[in-house]
C-alpha cells in the first residue's frame, strides 16, 4: 500500500501542541518538491523538539559492508571521533537519539550500534542549518560537511557536496583528495510506523566504499 502523501504543508498544525511547526527541513525544499514526500517522513522531520528534548528510534541493521579501502577509511576516521561504522555485522541492534541542541539551533544525533563483541560504537554528529547550503553536518574536531538535501522515489535524501574543516573563524574547504568521497543519506517510509536509514560513501575513483542500512521504529515510551 503506497505511503500517505501530503500536497502542501498546512499553514497551522491541527494540534494546540504544535507538534509538527519545526519548519527548518522544509524550508531547505521547494514546496513542490517537499510535498512528494510520504506524511509520515514530514512528520519526523517537522517535528518540534523543546531545546534539551531527545526523540529516540531503536532499530536493527540489515545490511553492512565495506571495500578493503573504506574499512581502512572508517579505522582511520576513528582520529576525528569515528563518524562512520566501523564494522560490516547485521542482525544487531542500533539506537539513533536525536536531541534539540539550544547552543547551536540545530540537532545532535547520537547512534549507538552494538557489536557482537564488545562495547557498543557511539557516534555523535550534529545538524546544524548552516553553511554553503544552508545544512551541514559537523562530526567534531573542526570537520563538516555540506549536504544537500532532495526527494527521490518518495525518499528524503542527504548528499554531500563539500567537505572543510574549522580553524578558528576560518573555514577551509578540503581538497578532494583528503575526503572520503560522495555521501548520501537516505531516510525511506516502510509503513507501518517503520522506516529505512541507509547511508552509503562511494569515491570518484575507487567506486563505493560503505554501505550500511538498517530499519527504525519511533521508541514509546
């Protein structure tokens, strides 16, 4: 059965509590193209968070791999916090927490994936609504990167578009050869209150390098 769909985003919220008013995703989108999406993509992305406030999704991974190249990429990612999987298991569990942060007016994402030994990885990263393209994604130790964001296929997808790091007041775009390669972010509705977060890195010349997918369900508590 094919996903709800809204043709325009309403004007009021029907709730007094204004659950969905957050407007910040939408506004990075032409209507048109914003109004593709499926309500309950919408739903998750306008929905308002009091600053301090966490939503959380609990999850499985369903699919993981990597080339021998982006192994090695993820291992060596681990000096600017680990922002990337750093193992190909499936069947485990993944937590992804998204918290409303005050100080920068944007969002924490914390993902928490378990591992058949030993501790769970952690990886925080933060969506700010800033930058080139009005969105990027900060992964600490001064390293961002600009995404773009588009509907395909009733998907909402997240593309890299440039990579730089912070010194200071002073940003510097990184040159090619010091980034991983094309990142793309797909958030897609299954129904049923689930949905599919896949992310995959594919280099200009060494082809794709991670993959990893897992399906969410929202957490109640």
């Amino acid at each position: 059965m094919a996903s709800a769909r809204i043709s325009r985003f309403p004007a009021e919220p029907a709730s007094n509590e204004k659950l969905f008013d957050d407007f910040r995703f939408h506004a990075l989108l032409p209507d048109e193209e914003w109004g593709r999406l499926p309500l309950a993509i919408w739903r998750r992305f306008s929905k308002r968070l009091a600053d301090g406030k966490t939503v959380v999704y609990v999850g499985e991974i369903d699919e993981a791999c990597f080339s021998r190249i982006g192994w090695w990429l993820a291992q060596v990612a681990r000096v600017i916090g680990g922002p990337l999987p750093t193992v190909a298991e499936t069947q485990i569990p993944m937590i992804v927490a998204v918290t409303e942060d005050a100080a920068s007016g944007g969002q924490i994402w914390t993902r928490i994936c378990a591992r058949r030994h030993g501790f769970p990885q952690v990886i925080h990263s933060s969506k700010r609504f800033a930058g080139p393209t009005g969105l990027e994604e900060y992964v600490g130790y001064g390293v961002s990167m600009a995404l773009r964001i588009s509907v395909e296929h009733e998907a909402l997808l997240f593309r890299s578009v440039g990579y730089a790091v912070q010194i200071g007041r002073l940003r510097l775009p990184l040159p090619e050869w010091l980034t991983p390669g094309d990142l793309t972010v797909t958030h897609a509705d299954l129904g049923g209150g689930a949905f599919r977060f896949s992310l995959e890195i594919v280099h200009p010349r060494f082809g794709p390098l991670i993959r990893q997918s897992a399906v969410f369900r929202e957490a109640v508590s």
